[in-house]
C-alpha cells in the first residue's frame, strides 16, 4: 500500500500554493517537511503560511511552476545538500537554498554549545578541552566517513540508502569503523554482491579530492552521533534522552534570534523581503 507522501507531486503542492494564494495575502513559504517549520517559524512572521513538499526535488518543481505561473509571494526554501559542490546549478528565483542542511547550521551555531552545556557532563566536557580536543569537530569529523559515502552513492545513481541508519559503527569514542559502515549500508540498502575494499578505495579517492568536511558531513548523521556522545563522550544521558529528534529539538530551542539574523539565510530572507514589500515573510523584531 502506497504512503499519502508517495502520492504527492510538484502539482500537488502547486495547486495548494494556488489555492492559498486566492484566500489569503500572506507569504507561502514552500519548505521540504514538518522539521524545517519547526526551524523558521520562529524567526519568520507569524502570517506566513508553510506548505510541506516531502521532498527537496519537489519543492524545486514546484517553486520553478509557480514563477512561471506566475504566482506572487511564494518563496521556496531547501537545503542545499551536496549542490554546488561539483557543480552549480541555475539560479532560481524565490528560492533560497541553507547551506548544507538545517540541523549543520544549528550544529555549527553557539546553539551546540549551549546544547552541551544544558545535557553534557562538565567533568567529561572539561576533560575533552583540556585533552586539546573540540567536540564540535569530533561530532563533524565522526560524520565524515558517512558524508563521504553518500557522495559515492550519488555518483552510482543514488543507489544506497541512508535512511534507518543505526550508527552502530560509531563507537562510544566517536571514531568511525569504515568497513563495519560500507557493511551495514550495504546490508541496508539490501546489495547482496560488493567488494568492500573498492569501495573504501573509492571513498578514499573522494576525500582526496579535498573538499571541506563541513561540506561532506550531513546534519542528521552528525545529531544522531551527538545523541551518542551525549551518552558516553561527552555526557550520561539514558538513551531515550539522546535520540536524534530530541537532539534536533534542543539545537532549536538554544538557536538564538540573533544567530539566525546574522546567518546567511536570515541575510537572504532579508534580500527577498526587500524585494518583495507586499508579503512580509521575515521578524526582524
């Protein structure tokens, strides 16, 4: 039986846009799911109205549909992903793309720090800083690998599958075992036949291409590991405590105004407003 997700289409989610603009004169902010909402509406004007694309590639269709039409204050926000990292694509208007992801920006913000702070363990945080060591690059360089492997996946065709990951190949001192993480993709992905070796020489291959690891990393790899660390490394959290959606939940709350004014998508918000006087979207308060 097919999900209701598996039925939505670019033309479905523009023939909500269509049908919001005829009620209503409020920005419609075309995002990719409900944890993106969580993320903005606290920093966008209360009037915006949020429609869900379940998926990036959706919402791209949607917004290029909806300029064409044309319709008037719609705006399209995404995650930019591995975009531009081989090449660069065409600009798009009314659409804005979050460098990486949401949860790398709220990781690579003082929100991390507040994170800890509030869940970790002073005496473990503190023997960590005086070991010259810093848990923000821990978690980023414990996602590498992960980051490095959903590269290998795009350039095959997109044919591994990421999501349902356990993490179990992150270990409790947050290295990760390569060859234990191609094994249990693989196993996820259900691909039977593979040689484990050409595959770690591929990776291998990418990294020495020398992109920026935080180009690399994906968001919710690196909050599932903090849910990790904040059990063993870094704090002694219960499990139940730890996991990835509460991690995410706690990035939010400690994301201040200000980090989100002076990031570059406030920044752009902003330019799009400009732009735009007749659909206030961003809450400069």
């Amino acid at each position: 039986m097919k999900k209701m997700i598996d039925e939505i289409d670019e033309h479905t989610v523009v023939a909500e846009v269509v049908m919001l603009r005829a009620a209503s004169d409020s920005a419609i902010v075309i995002v990719e799911g409900g944890s993106d909402e969580k993320f903005l509406s606290p920093h966008l004007e209360e009037s915006c109205i949020f429609v869900f694309s379940f998926g990036k590639e959706r919402a791209i269709s949607a917004i290029v549909r909806t300029n064409a039409m044309p319709v008037a204050g719609v705006l399209c926000i995404v995650d930019q992903d591995y975009d531009g990292l081989f090449e660069d694509g065409p600009a798009i208007p009314n659409m804005i793309s979050v460098e990486n992801d949401v949860e790398t920006v709220l990781i690579r913000s003082p929100a991390f720090d507040r994170l800890l702070v509030e869940l970790g363990s002073k005496p473990k945080l503190t023997a960590i800083r005086e070991a010259g060591q810093d848990t923000r690059v821990l978690v980023r360089d414990a996602a590498k690998d992960i980051g490095l492997l959903r590269i290998y996946s795009r350039r095959i065709g997109n044919k591994l599958r990421f999501d349902g990951m356990k993490y179990q190949f992150v270990g409790k001192n947050l290295l990760c075992d390569r060859a234990e993480m191609i094994r249990s993709i693989m196993n996820l992905s259900k691909i039977g036949r593979y040689n484990n070796t050409e595959i770690e020489n591929e990776i291998e291959k990418i990294e020495a291409e020398g992109f920026d690891v935080w180009r690399i990393v994906n968001g919710h790899d690196m909050t599932a590991i903090i849910g990790k660390a904040l059990q063993f490394k870094f704090g002694n959290l219960l499990s139940g405590s730890a996991k990835p959606d509460e991690v995410e939940k706690h990035l939010r709350m400690a994301y201040a105004k200000n980090n989100f004014d002076d990031s570059n998508l406030g920044k752009n918000l902003k330019d799009w407003q400009e732009a735009n006087l007749d659909y206030p979207v961003y809450d400069a308060a």
